[in-house]
C-alpha cells in the first residue's frame, strides 16, 4: 500500500505527497496536461519543442541547472502524447529550491527569439537522430499515419516533419506556454523526505499566488471505428525487414485495459510467451518478435512487430503471424498462463515504485487519470481467461488491423 496525501491550492493546482523518512533526498515533479495530443495541425512538435525551452532560464532565473546543481540537485523532463514531465531530485535539506524553481518557470519564463533559435535547432537535430538516421525509426510514424485518420495519435511526439520545428514563431510558442502552463493545468507531486504538512506550507508559498489560467478543454477529434484492413509496403535501407500488425485498442480508463497490457505479455514476453516459443524457435519465421500497447489516455493501439528471418518473404511472415494472433479469439489462454503474465505485471509494477523518482512519476500520472495507484494490481488479478477471448475477438480481428511491410532494400 503506497500510503498519498493529496491537496489542491485555492488556484487549482493538485498535489500528491508520499512521506519516506529513510530516504535522504525529496523528488518534486511536476506534470502538465499537455502532450503532443494538443499540437496544432501544421504546428505538430510543440508539446516536445516547449519542455526544451523551459530549461532556458526565466526572467528572474537565467541558468536553471546551475542553481539546482548548486545544492546538489539533478532534473530532466519528459514528453508522451497526453502529458509533459518535469522532475528535481535533491538533497532533502534544499527541497524548497525545487518548488521555488518550479513556480518559476511557470509564470515567468524568458521566451526570446534567441533561446527558441537555440532549442529550435536541438530539436531538429534530435528529429535527424531519432527519426531520419535510425534504422526503422520511422515506422511508428507511418502506421500511426495508417491507424488513425483523425485523433492527434496519428501525429509522433517529436512532430510530424522536421520544417513544422524550424517554422515555429516566437508568437505561437508563447500561446502555447500560456494555454497550458498553468496551475489549474497541473499535478505537483512530492516523495522522499518531507512531512505533508512542510510539502503544503512550500506549496502554498511558491504556487499559491499565481493565477489560474482558461484551459483549453474543446474535444479531440474523435477516432471512428476501423471497419477495413489496412496495409502499406515500404523499403529501407535496413537489416532485415520487420512486419507490423497494429490494432485499436481501447482508452487507458477503459475496464478491459489490462486485458490488452496482459495480451501483449501473454504475446511475446519471455522465451515461453507464445510468438517468441513458435514462430521464433519452433517455425524459426522470425529472428524476433514483440508485442507492446501504447499505454495512451485516449484509445490507443496493441502493436506487434516482428523481425523475419533471412529468406523469409513477407506474406508468410503475415499470414504466421496473423494465424497465432488469431487463436487467441478462439482458445482461451490457460489459467497458468494468464497468472504467468499478471505475476510478471505485479513484480515490475511494484517494482516501478520503489525509487522515489518513478514513484513520483507515477502517482503524479494516476492522480491525473482520476485513479487510484493502490487498486492497478487488483484490475490485472481480476482478469479472466474468457475475457481475454472476448477482448481478442472483439478487437485483434482483420477489419481492426493496419499491417506495414517494412521491406530492406535488396542488396545489388
């Protein structure tokens, strides 16, 4: 039992504590309501290009890493589709320097044309890196494209082209930081070693004058349901070629979503998960295979990918692995197992929040989804194997599916 305090500021702003006096140091993480879900179309990337600028200082601080590490503090942040992640790790004695910090920076931060320039030109270079100069790393792009004709999902994180980051004007950055930074628009989370009632006065000191902001909260455009298969080839310069299979799934508050995350596992976690036990060693059609969920707030994708084997063509590949996908619509997976993988989930999820720092993370993430960290375990024990049969019909059948060859280049 992770045992929270929670708190919200007269402005808005909701606060989760968890006291651990044997620790020596106190994570502050703050998370924001806004990912790359909340782009605009043509101006994708700001979500990400923003948490690069709010490590540039502020008005009042110009260098923001030099004053943490001063009193021997670290950060870094993070971006998903749904949120923006901030953290401060330090020592338990200097735990006001993070909220002050954090306060900050989210009312006053020095947006220049020279300071977006500079992460302007980071960001693209990270785009080539992680998009443009990596052996398959476009191909979450393009089935996200294929999948989804109409929820932001279809558009990566880091954005949709490399011009969308060098076109961002000093104008919409500003808008965007003022849409969204704001109290009433964010989750400050504490863990270590600071009592409730310290982790409120600093609260209250640093955050409880600033003013809440109008949020933009129109509706996402909506996904319709998938009625037909949908499949594109494309060839690389890679390896080996890989096969994707891609499927609706449900949201993140949605009852069946652990079916789904024990679906994946069941999949291809471990050398006896059922993939890697037939097709990789049995039938030896794949020199890897592996089965993940996007994990997003609104209705996400079960994505399964796999590497084939030299002299393995394409179809053979699909038609294989489509064929084990499929008999989880028509056997029930057995009680052991399921209870294999829902084991698996439990010891990672426990472990997950032993550090302070993904702890802060995560009951951070969970008080924004209106839900209780303490109960995720038990949704996971509850799930039985004939409805792992009915989510599996219901949702991995071929009018759900969008397939990506992603074919290497022969070599001349």
């Amino acid at each position: 039992m992770i045992n929270i305090n929670r708190y919200t500021l007269k402005n808005g702003l909701r606060i989760v504590h968890h006291y651990d006096p044997d620790t020596k140091i106190v994570v502050v993480n703050m998370l924001y309501k806004v990912g790359a879900k909340n782009d605009t179309p043509g101006k994708t990337g700001y979500a990400h290009l923003l948490e690069h600028l709010m490590f540039e200082g502020t008005t009042k601080v110009p260098d923001f890493d030099e004053v943490l590490q001063r009193v021997g503090g670290e950060n870094n942040a993070y971006t998903s589709q749904d949120i923006t992640n901030y953290y401060e790790i330090l020592p338990y004695q200097n735990a006001e320097t993070a909220f002050w910090l954090e306060s900050d920076r989210m009312v006053n931060l020095c947006l220049t044309e020279e300071n977006l320039s500079v992460q302007r030109n980071v960001v693209a270079e990270e785009f080539k890196q992680r998009i443009l100069n990596r052996d398959y790393a476009d191909a979450s792009a393009i089935y996200r494209k294929l999948a989804y004709k109409k929820h932001p999902y279809r558009i990566i994180t880091i954005g949709e082209k490399l011009s969308h980051i060098y076109d961002a004007k000093l104008s919409d950055v500003k808008e965007y930081y003022q849409r969204y930074y704001a109290p009433n628009n964010a989750i400050l989370s504490v863990v270590g070693n600071i009592t409730f009632s310290e982790c409120i006065r600093l609260a209250e000191k640093w955050f409880g004058d600033i003013e809440p902001q109008q949020i933009d909260t129109s509706p996402l455009p909506q996904e319709p349901a998938q009625r037909k298969a949908r499949m594109k080839r494309v060839c690389r310069n890679v390896p080996s070629s890989n096969i994707y299979k891609v499927y609706h799934m449900v949201s993140r508050h949605h009852k069946d979503y652990p079916c789904f995350d024990l679906i994946s596992d069941i999949l291809s976690t471990g050398k006896s998960s059922r993939l890697n036990l037939e097709l990789v060693q049995n039938k030896k059609i794949f020199s890897m295979v592996d089965a993940a969920i996007t994990g997003s707030v609104d209705s996400g994708l079960l994505i399964v990918v796999g590497r084939l084997a030299p002299d393995v063509n394409m179809e053979e590949a699909d038609k294989a692995l489509s064929a084990e996908i499929a008999k989880l619509s028509s056997e029930r997976v057995t009680k052991r197992e399921l209870e294999k993988v829902v084991n698996k989930f439990e010891s990672n999820f426990l472990f997950e929040n032993i550090g302070a720092n993904e702890l802060a993370a995560n009951i951070a993430y969970y008080e924004m989804l209106d839900s209780d960290i303490n109960e995720e375990v038990d949704k996971y024990r509850k799930v039985t194997p004939q409805q792992i049969m009915e989510v599996a019909k219901n949702y991995l059948k071929p009018s759900n599916s969008t397939t990506l060859y992603y074919q290497a280049e022969e070599k001349v």
